[in-house]
C-alpha cells in the first residue's frame, strides 16, 4: 500500500473511529464533525486500510477510497487548519476477516489516534444479524444465524480486536468509550473525548438526542440476492438517482419484503451469547483495567 508522504500530507487523516460495528459510529462520526477544530471525512467507512479490493469482491462504494490513495486523501481536502482529521470504518475491527489492518494504519500514521467504540455485545451480535437480513442475504433464523456464523461474535469479541492494535500502539493512543454511556451521559462522554483528543470542549455544539442507522423493530429485505448487490454496488447508486421515485417505490414493493423482529427469539439468542460473550467480557476488563456494568445482557443471571 503506498503510504508515502506527499503535497497533500497537510490534510493525511490522523484519527480513526475502527468501530464496533452497529455499536453508534454513525452518530459519534456525526458528534465529532461538530467541534470546529475536527473534520471528519465526507464519506463514512472508506474501508483504505483494508487493503486493494481483489477480483472476486463484490463491487462497493468504497471502493474508489480503498484501491487509491489519491481519491482517499481527496476526502481531507481542505481540512489543513483542522488539527484533528479522521474518518470512521467498522471494517478496520473485523478480525479476523480482515487482517492487517493495525500495522497499515501504524505504518501511514505512527502517532494515529485510534478510538474503539463498544456495545453490549449481545446487543450488537443481534443488531449485527438484523443488518445482514436487511443488507447480506442472510435468510436463516436469529438463533442458528449467530450458533453457525462466526462472524457474528467474532466482532463482538472485543478483547481479541483490541489486542492487535495494543501489538502496534501504544495504550495511550487508544480510547475505549461504550455506547451505552454515550448514549446515557453524552455531553460528558464527549467532553472527555474531546478532552483526550487535546481539544476544548468548551467551543463544540452538540445535539446528542439525534441518533443515526438505528437498527428498527423491522428491516426490510430484498428477494433476490442479484437485486441485493446491485443496490449496494456503485451502479445502484447512480440508478438511485436517475429512477424516476414511482418507479424506485414500485420496484422495492415488488422485490421486498418486512421481516418482524420477534422479542421471544431475541431473548433466546442473548442466553446462548451470554454464555459465549461473558468470558470475553472478563478479558476485556482484565486488558483495559474497567468493568462494563452497564452491559446488562452480558451479566444477566
């Protein structure tokens, strides 16, 4: 990956949210843009630091950020004066799907600030699966999905994230905040972020009550898995444009559908994470010197 320094390294991003997936980045991308002294990169989740994309991946938005350091940097632009730049991807704490990603940010960045933003982890196991009914075709039940599917706990399994950036960074160039406490005491999470960041909190405005890429009560999911691609490929964006609305609302009425969460379901999936997720917990606190009571699926009896 060519990271080498050049005319435009006065706008190189220095900060970068890594996730957890479905754990609020969305809004904490959103909450850092509102101090004036951050700039937040204008496309979230530009997946650079994953490496090139190969043959066999399925075409994304991202793409044209992740295969060229020219059109990644493009996103900074214009942000010189802002002492803080970052951008945010979900992608970069998805081991171990996606390797390698601790050392490519050390190697662009020695002194990148990283911030890991963390769930309940049963919570975000589910709101996980719910994502990829509506997104990624998955068509099995919640129970079996997360007891077959790795993936699901594995990017829950924050202990096992955090350890491979703690094998390139420093502890102090980390910050481990929880969704819950964002959610709950906002304007002091943020000012002890702020605070870390070396910034005045003072100056920042804040409207913390408006969240955003809220999991629903229902998703929708597309039909045909031909239909699902071409809508989160680059060709369905620029189709997104260009349709007629009528015609777009049409095409979703004939080739989607509304799947219900179902309460009952749900709480069996968090007694089977429980028993998966707590030891990992355990861990967590063991490495980061902190409880997380506040992840009340967790420590259920």
């Amino acid at each position: 990956m060519d990271s080498e320094k050049d005319d435009t390294s006065a706008c190189r991003p220095n900060t970068f949210i890594i996730g957890a997936m479905k754990s609020g980045t969305s809004s904490l991308h959103r909450y850092l843009d509102s101090h004036p002294s951050v700039g937040m990169s204008r496309f979230k989740e530009p997946a650079y630091f994953l490496g090139p994309t190969k043959p066999s991946d399925a075409p994304a938005l991202s793409d044209r950020y992740r295969n060229d350091l020219g059109e990644y940097l493009a996103l900074f632009e214009g942000m010189q004066e802002k002492p803080i730049r970052g951008e945010s991807t979900t992608d970069y704490s998805k081991l171990p799907r996606f390797p390698g990603v601790p050392e490519r940010i050390r190697d662009f960045e020695p002194a990148a600030r990283i911030i890991y933003l963390l769930r309940d982890p049963a919570e975000r196991t589910i709101s996980h699966y719910w994502w990829a009914v509506q997104h990624e075709r998955e068509t099995r039940d919640l129970l079996t999905a997360v007891g077959e599917e790795p993936f699901y706990t594995e990017v829950s399994d924050y202990a096992r994230q955090l350890r491979a950036y703690l094998a390139v960074f420093p502890k102090r160039q980390l910050y481990v905040e929880t969704t819950e406490r964002l959610e709950s005491h906002p304007e002091q999470a943020l000012c002890d972020l702020w605070t870390w960041l070396g910034l005045d909190p003072d100056v920042a405005s804040l409207d913390a009550a408006n969240r955003f890429n809220v999991t629903p009560s229902s998703v929708t999911q597309t039909r045909s898995a031909l239909l699902q691609d071409l809508r989160h490929s680059r060709v369905g964006a620029v189709l997104t444009r260009t349709i007629p609305g009528p015609l777009r609302a049409l095409g979703r009425h004939l080739t989607e559908r509304t799947v219900e969460r179902a309460a009952a379901t749900t709480a069996d999936a968090r007694d089977y994470l429980r028993g998966i997720q707590r030891p990992q917990v355990e861990t967590l606190s063991k490495i980061l010197g902190r409880q997380f009571d506040e992840w009340t699926s967790v420590h259920a009896a």
